[in-house]
C-alpha cells in the first residue's frame, strides 16, 4: 500500500486556481469539488474551469461531484479528461450504470458515501469501481471536523481488498490533517483529500509531503494480495 495526498481546491483561493494547482506540485491527485446548491447547500465548480484546470496543470483531476442525478452529469467529467470521478451513491438512480459509462468513458470511477450512509448494501457493487470515497465530514464545507467514526467503513473496505476481494483506492475526504491523517491511515486509506491542511499551509508541496510521510508510516502492512496488485494501486495520471 502507498499513501497518495489529494489536495482539495476548495480551501484555495478561486481566483488564481492555475497557480494554487501549481503549488501543489508533487501531489499525487488535484481534488475538485463539483457542488451544485442541491445536494450540498453549497455550489462550486462546475464544466467550465474542470475544462481550464485540466489545460492549467498536469495533475491528474479526481473530480468529486456532490450534486443530484449524476446518473446525468458524471460522464461529461469524463469526456473534460478527468482521471477519477466519483460520485454519491445517495445521488444516483442507477450507479452500476454510471460506473460502466464512466469506465466506458476512459476514466477510472468513484463511489462516494456520506458519514450516515451504511456500506454495507453496496458492497457486492464495489467490483464495479476503482474508487471508494468515504466522506469523513457531511459534504458541503472545507474546515470541518474529522468524523472517526466513519473510520470502520475504511477498516472493512481494506480488509476485502487485502482478501483479494476488490481493487479499490480507499479515499477518505473531510479534515484530515496532521492529527488525524494517522488513524485514517492506520484504517487502511490509501489517499488523503487535505484541503485546509494544505492550502492554508505556508509551503503547500511542504505539507503534501509531510502528509505522505505521515500516512506511509501510520499505514498498516500490506498482505500478499496486494503486494502483487501493486501497480493496479497506482493511481494513474492521463
Ligand atoms: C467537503 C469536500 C472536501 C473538502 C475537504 O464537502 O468534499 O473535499 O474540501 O476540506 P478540508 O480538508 O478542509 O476538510
Ligand atoms: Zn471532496
């Protein structure tokens, strides 16, 4: 297993989004929030500056769509070059439909579960992802508190993987940082939304890295399986 950060645009500052991506060089995936005030009470980004930032930087984009019916909206993130796109399984009508379109569509595919959302029913569609996003906040708002509670979704999600059950990346996503980076790794994530952590830092690439030395050390070893898989862990770029 290696630990990958994400950083979160939605802690930058949105009038120089090109050189916030820029500061954060040496992250592994950019993390783009989409919120459409209907899902969330909160709205973002939308088509237009996915397009922009994929021209802007050379990061790989891990699009997060917390918005409704994204049975609709999903593949058109993929079609602007984005190289994850996760969306909540609360939002959509017929998510193994909306995996296979965004597969289809060349981009790896995300689930997304809130903090009050159960894992359990989704499991046996699980194969029909790259991705499992587990919020450790309601999604909505950067700066809020860690929920560790949600912690055990990542611990089972991980041990199906190990089992060689599942390949999945293991996301978590809502206030991680130096202190709590370490009991998500120790769950068993292998990548780390950070958005305050990191913009609100005085050297960003300086706190992507100090979050990845973080979390490599906190995570626990990996089993056979997934020493084999290594390279299917990796996340690509495009
Ligand atoms: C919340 C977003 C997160 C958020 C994380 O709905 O999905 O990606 O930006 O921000 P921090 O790291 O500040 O909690
Ligand atoms: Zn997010």
């Amino acid at each position: 297993m290696e630990a990958h950060i994400a950083p979160s645009l939605l802690a930058a500052d949105f009038a120089r989004l090109g050189e916030q991506a820029a500061a954060v060089h040496n992250a592994d995936w950019l993390h783009v929030d989409v919120m459409d005030n209907h899902f969330v009470p909160n709205l973002t980004i939308g088509p237009q500056v996915v397009a922009d930032l994929r021209r802007a930087t050379g990061l790989p984009l891990d699009c997060h769509l917390m918005i409704d019916d994204p049975d609709r909206w999903a593949v058109g993130y993929a079609e602007l070059g984005a190289c994850n796109v996760t969306f909540h399984v609360e939002a959509a009508a017929d998510p193994v439909a909306t995996a296979r379109a965004l597969r289809a569509a060349g981009t790896l595919a995300g689930l997304a579960v809130k903090p009050g959302t159960p894992l359990e029913p989704y499991l046996e569609i699980l194969p029909e992802f790259d991705t499992l996003l587990v919020m450790t906040v309601e999604p909505g708002f950067g700066g809020q508190d860690f929920i560790p509670g949600v912690l055990p979704k990542v611990t089972e999600a991980r041990r199906r993987v190990e089992s060689g059950h599942l390949k999945l990346i293991i996301e978590v996503d809502g206030g991680v940082n130096d202190e709590t980076i370490e009991q998500a790794a120790a769950a068993g994530a292998d990548m780390f939304v950070a958005g305050t952590a990191v913009f609100e830092a005085d050297d960003p690439a300086g706190a992507v890295a100090a979050l990845r030395a973080q979390a490599a050390a906190a995570q626990p070893p990996s089993g056979p399986s997934l020493r084999r898989d290594t390279d299917a862990h990796r996340p690509p770029g495009r």
